[in-house]
C-alpha cells in the first residue's frame, strides 16, 4: 500500500483536477446556504431530483433523490436494488458550517468618524486570523415580495470590511505580552467612513444589482449574513504540495463526499441505499432543526424505508442494523512548530492520507469494527490510514459522527483529511489528500 504524500514531478492531471475542484467548490460556498446550493447544482447535473419534506415520498429502485432543510443543510441518497430494511444504508455524513465573525440583527454602528457593523463570533474561531483581511460579507435575506416573504441568497463577492490590526507603536508591549483580543471591542469590522450607506440600504442595493429584488430598503425584512475571506483558494508549497483556503473545515469533506456520490461507476445498483448527509451548525454543538442532534437524518431515513416500493415491517430498525455511517470531518495534522501537542505515535502529516479518528469517551464514534471497516477500505484504494487520538492531558474535539450514531443508532467511524490552521480564517491541507479520500469514499458507495 501506498502512503500519500507531496505530489512533486507527477502530480498527476487526476489530482490537479480533484484538487481545482475543491477550490472551485469552497469558493462558490462562501455560507452553509452558498455551500447547499452548490450541492444541489451537482447533484441536479448527475440526475439527483428534489424531494420535499411536506410532501408523501414514493420510491423505487435507483432513484435519486433530495431534499434540504433550512437552506443549510442536505440529505441525498440513491435509492438500493432492494428495501433499505433489507439492504441497509451506506452514508457519508460532513458539515456545511464553519467559524466565522456573523452580523448581528442591528449591525450599524457609527464611531468616531467611521461606519462599522457589529458582529458576533460563530464557533471557536481564531480571531486574530481575521485582522488585516479583505473580507465581504454573504449569507440570505429574507424580502417582502408583494403578499410573500421570500429568501435569497446574497455573495458580495467582492472587498467590503477590513478589521485593522493596531499599529505595534500603540501596542508595544503585544511582543511581551502577546496578542489579546476582546471579542466585543476588537472584532468589530470597518465599512466606510461615517455618513457611509447602512447595511440595509447596502443590501436592497446589491439585489436590486442582481435583479433579486425591487422593492425599498424597509422590504429587507430579515437576514443571515456573515463575514468571509475574499482572497482565492489556492495551491503552495515548492512542488505544490499545500492547499490554502477558507473553511476547508469542513467543506474539504463535503466536497469529497458529494464528489463521491455522484461519480460512483455505472452498473449494476447495490442492494443498500447509499447516500451523503452534510449539516449545518456542527461548529456550535448541532443543537438546531437542521443540525446533527435535530431529527433530519433519522426522519429522512424512516421516510426512505417506509415510501421504498412495497413497504417493510419494522423496516427503520432493520435498516439501521444493516447500516453504517462514515462521519468525516477534518483531522489535525502534526504541527511542525507544536509538536509536543500531539500524542506520540499518532501524528497525521500532510500527504499522508485519510485519518482516523479516535476517542476512549466518545468524543469520536470509531470502534474496533468501524475502524476496521474504513481501514479495509483504505487498503482496497491502495492507501495507508493515519491514525489520530488526541493527547490524555488536552481535551478533544468531537464531530457530528458520536451525535448522529446516538440519534440514530447507525454504527460510525470518524475519520477526515490531515490539515493545520484549523478554524483559522485561512486553513492549510495537502494536495495529495484529496482524491484519496474521494477514491475510499466511492468503493465505500460501490459496494467494496
């Protein structure tokens, strides 16, 4: 088996397209909404179709099927030869959410000379990473549209908020003391000079641009909108080796699950039903509708079993014994400069490949079994796993993948690709992670 590692003089097409796609994936995804819509677009071009939750499901073999929630989060899945009661489920779950700086509902703020927006921190993000930043601002916005209220979605795209670091000679004793910010005082981003246009009227005006509205500011009637990075995704490193871009936590992993699904080889269709699950509002604990700990997942599968063609006895609980779920979520590399950080024996680097993850207290759901499955998986793609548990004396991290085996009752593993800079407003992976992952995701959806 081979291990990953820096592409250097056969970096081959297939990699180079993998990883473009990724760029262009996270850069049209700039929001959770922003990151569904993208979704959607690519499974509409593989054939997937729309189902909603208000209406009665009816299935047959081989369809293709989703359906959302809220906007930010997506459940689609292909439905199997035979009733998921009796094929079970194959499921790749990731999140479409990220840390970042979110506008508050009255964000205008005017001091000293300037027009500013209040904003609140989303998640734990590493805010010094978000000084010195050309930042724009997106999300949705609810409008008045005659009779209705109706949501879009809104990217900026384009420069619009800067936070300024304070000048070192107002603040030299930051070299001895260290950089210490308040969430509340320092965090608030600059738009323009006092007198500027409010955020409302900001917005009318771009969708007005867009040809998404037409009515006066005082139709904006609500919004969702968040802060992000303007500067491109990209690929560094001196054989192009590193990816740096925003919110590779976690949309690395929904780009490979979604890349997964839509690109299993045609043929003959398995007996399980196989499918992705990407939600929202991981980052702040899944406590939501939409999120991990609500009820999308477990309701979307007992729908799937009971509108499968002829129906199933006790069919949900069949299928969850037949099931499995591969929750991944992005892992942490071994830090060059913080070594001592990580546990001895279990130091993922870049190039590598796929990790996983584990926790005695269940902060991650691997075990034995699952693991063991993953690592089969990996070992029929040709790859070495990485493995990673975090240190006894540090505290770990979790996932959705301990929250959707509890609601559920679906076996997990968690697993995700090798990175540094997590949750930094600019993050660090390996260019030769990527089709890895993509490649043990699909014989996972095949049937390996």
């Amino acid at each position: 088996m081979r291990a990953a590692q820096g592409p250097g003089p056969r970096y081959s097409r297939l990699m180079r397209d993998s990883v473009s796609d990724l760029l262009s994936f996270i850069d049209a995804s700039p929001t959770p909404y922003h990151a569904v819509a993208e979704a959607v677009r690519r499974l509409e071009a593989g054939g997937w179709r729309a189902l909603e939750e208000s209406d009665v499901w009816e299935l047959s073999p081989g369809d293709r099927r989703y359906v959302t929630r809220n906007d930010g989060s997506l459940i689609a899945f292909e439905a199997g030869a035979v009733s998921p009661a009796d094929g079970g489920f194959r499921l790749v779950g990731a999140h479409t959410d990220s840390p970042n700086l979110r506008l508050k509902p009255r964000a205008d703020v005017d001091a000293h000379g300037y027009r500013q927006l209040a904003v609140e921190p989303y998640g734990g993000l590493l805010l010094h990473t978000w000084l010195d930043r050309d930042l724009t601002i997106a999300g949705r916005v609810t409008l008045r549209d005659g009779g209705e209220v109706r949501s879009v979605l809104l990217d900026f795209g384009r420069p619009l908020l800067r936070i300024p670091a304070l000048a070192i000679h107002l603040h030299r004793e930051v070299r001895s003391e260290g950089l210490k910010l308040d969430l509340q005082k320092h965090s608030v981003p600059m738009i323009g000079l006092e007198g500027a246009p409010d955020l409302l009227d900001l917005v009318g005006t771009e969708l007005r641009a867009r040809g998404l509205f037409d009515g006066d500011p005082g139709d904006v009637l609500a919004y969702d909108l968040m802060l992000a990075d303007t500067q491109p995704s990209g690929v560094a490193g001196g054989r192009g080796e590193f990816i740096l871009a925003p919110r590779l936590d976690n949309l690395a992993s929904c780009h490979a699950a979604l890349s997964a699904l839509v690109t299993c080889s045609p043929g003959m269709l398995p007996d399980f039903t196989r499918g992705i699950v990407l939600y929202d509002h991981e980052e702040v604990g899944s406590q939501s509708a939409q999120g991990a700990a609500g009820t999308f997942l477990v309701e979307t599968l007992e729908r799937s079993v009971d509108g499968y063609k002829g129906g199933s006895p006790q069919g949900l609980a069949r299928a969850v014994s037949r099931s499995m779920l591969i929750s991944a979520d992005m892992a942490h590399a071994v830090h060059p400069n913080y070594a001592d950080r990580h546990e001895p024996g279990h130091q993922p680097t870049l190039g590598g490949g796929p990790v996983i993850k584990t926790h005695a207290s269940q902060s991650y759901a691997t075990d034995a079994v699952t693991a063991g499955r993953f690592a089969s998986l990996c070992e029929r793609a040709g790859v070495t796993p990485q493995h990673f548990v975090s240190r006894s004396d540090l505290p770990c991290g979790s996932t959705i993948g301990p929250i959707s085996a509890a609601r559920s009752g679906i076996r997990t593993v968690d697993v995700g690709n090798p990175m540094l800079s997590m949750h930094s407003c600019r993050e660090m992976a390996g260019t030769a992670d990527v089709e890895p992952m993509i490649d043990v995701m699909r014989l996972w959806f095949e049937g390996a």
